[in-house]
C-alpha cells in the first residue's frame, strides 16, 4: 500500500502540534491566563513556582527552559493543568508544593497548619537581634533557652534554631494538625516541640527561659479575612484572636511570657496594626515590664511588640497611666 506525501504531512503537523501544546512557553502562558481570570493575585509566580514544582527545577532553570523551547512530558504537562485548576480555585499556593519559604529555609505546611506570612520574617529578624545583644552580657558560651508559643508551622522556632544555633529552643502548640506540621520542621532542627495550650504551662517551665516569641491568633471575632485562601484554608484556631479586638491571645502571651521568663528576660509578639497602641499600652501599664517597644515590618506598619520582664520588682507606688 502507498502512503502518500499527504498523509505524512499530516501526521507529523498532528506530532508538531502536541508537542508545542505541552511547551513549557505555551503552557505557562494558558496557566497565567487562567490565574488572572480566576482573581489569583500573583498569576505569573504562582504559574512559574507550580511549573517549576512539577519539573523539580528552580524558577531560573525554569526560565531558561521554556526559552530553549522545552516540551513536557504528557504526564508533567497533565499534572501541571491539574495543579492550576486547584489553584484557581484558590487552593493556596503552599498546598499545593507542600513548601512555605520562611527566610532561608523552606517549610513544611499543608491542610490544618497557618502558612506563615512574610512580614513575620521581620519578627525572627528583630529576635535574633536581641540575642546577639543580649550575649554580650552573658559568660561564654551562653546558651539561650527560646520558647515559641503557638508555633503554627514552628516558623519562628525553626528560624531562630537555624540561625542561632547556640540557643535551646522548644515550641508549643495546641493543634494536633499543627503540630504535625510543626514537628517535620523541628525534629530536624533540634527544636523540643509541646503540645498543649500556650496559657497553661507546668510549674518546672516558670522563670526559665530567657526569650519568648510568638505570632497569636489576633483577629477580631467577626472580622472575616477577605482573601478566600486564607477565609477558607487556614485553620480558625490559628486565625481568630478573641474578644471584639482580638487581643485575648495576644494578652494571654504577655501573661505567659512573664510566668516563664527569666528576670531581665524579653519577649516579642506579632500582632494586627492596629492593635499596636492597645498592646504597648497594656505592657507600659504593667509593674513588671519595661522597655517596651513597637517594631515595624517591612512596609512600615506596626506589627510587633516587645518588652523585659524587670530585673527587679518594680516599686508598689509606680504610677499607672489614666
């Protein structure tokens, strides 16, 4: 039988267009068309980190690749479509790659944990500071005892425990799904995770820690985050503060920090902005601190506080602001 020039032709235009249908260009760019429709914020990272998931290669391998044209595999290009249809349905982006970046490490995370966010970053920043200060008063070979109450993910504990290798870290938290998390990202790291209620802490844990840091649930009862990831996919537990402002958790870990804190100790917490002024105004009214202050992150907004627990009882007739 003659197969003719015709039939050849066609058969290898069909071949052609397959394989361009799969190219990493072509694909890429449906992906980012369909995350703009659907009201994804960030389309064109989300398309190149999930593209970049599947093929197991950095964003800037990625890049390259679909430059030089490069065609997926039936398979990558099928579990690619899937991971943007997932997506666009506003599955969250770390679900979806398992992996949260915080600082230099890649976290972790998935359904029950709340992603950390990167404005907590600047929280671990403004805590390793006060640990390199705070050794320079110490003897040698000082070795910090850190405890983060309500680690989520265990992004502050395991941030610190990468990057100040010297202290004794141990996190806590009350979520079993959180701690499931939160125990992939610390048991590498030397990290002693707990699980149980940040405000209920035994006898042996009082006055034994030098820092305390933590990132609350602080939203207002009432106030519904507006982005569906987070309204739909983070855990309430770890979202809903307490109270009409809420500042019933980030006024439990005040109270926490100073049952565990050692004198001249120091805690910070992260909180909603708008919070800011009620709880700086809550630690400078309390006897037992000082040196309270406001951090910003790295937007300018007022998104932590700090204070020290007082060497000394303060005097009985230390004056309480009206």
């Amino acid at each position: 039988m003659v197969q003719h020039d015709s039939e050849v032709d066609h058969s290898a235009q069909v071949d052609n267009n397959s394989e361009m249908d799969n190219s990493a260009e072509v694909l890429l760019r449906d992906a980012i068309q369909r995350l703009s429709a659907a009201g994804v914020p960030s389309p064109r990272v989300d398309a190149e980190v999930l593209a970049a998931h599947v093929l197991d290669v950095s964003r800037g391998r990625l890049a390259a690749m679909a430059i030089a044209g490069r065609v997926l595999t039936a398979a990558q290009a099928a579990r690619f479509t899937e991971l943007v249809g997932e997506r666009a349905d506003r599955v969250p982006l770390q679900h979806l790659t398992g992996r949260a970046p915080f600082r230099h490490l890649q976290l972790r995370v998935g359904p029950g944990v709340f992603i950390p966010r990167p404005e907590t970053e600047q929280v671990v920043q403004v805590a390793l500071d006060q640990l390199s200060s705070m050794a320079q008063s110490r003897p040698a070979g000082w070795r910090p005892r850190v405890v983060d109450l309500g680690t989520g993910s265990g992004a502050l504990a395991a941030a610190i425990a990468a990057e100040h290798p010297q202290a004794e870290v141990h996190a806590v938290e009350l979520s079993a799904a959180a701690a499931a998390w939160a125990e992939l990202n610390l048991a590498p790291l030397g990290v002693t995770l707990h699980q149980r209620d940040l405000r209920e802490v035994p006898p042996e844990w009082e006055a034994s820690f030098d820092v305390v840091v933590s990132n609350p649930p602080y939203i207002p009862e009432g106030m519904v985050p507006r982005e569906e990831e987070v309204r739909v996919h983070d855990p309430e537990l770890a979202l809903y503060g307490g109270g009409a402002h809420g500042l019933a958790m980030p006024f439990a870990v005040i109270e926490t920090a100073k049952r565990l804190l050692v004198p001249g100790g120091w805690f910070i917490l992260e909180h909603a902005e708008v919070q800011a002024p009620a709880l700086a105004a809550r630690c400078r009214t309390d006897a037992a601190l000082s040196a309270v202050a406001t951090h910003q992150d790295l937007t300018g907004r007022d998104r932590a506080t700090s204070a020290t627990l007082d060497e000394e009882p303060a005097s009985p007739m230390k004056e309480w602001p009206a």
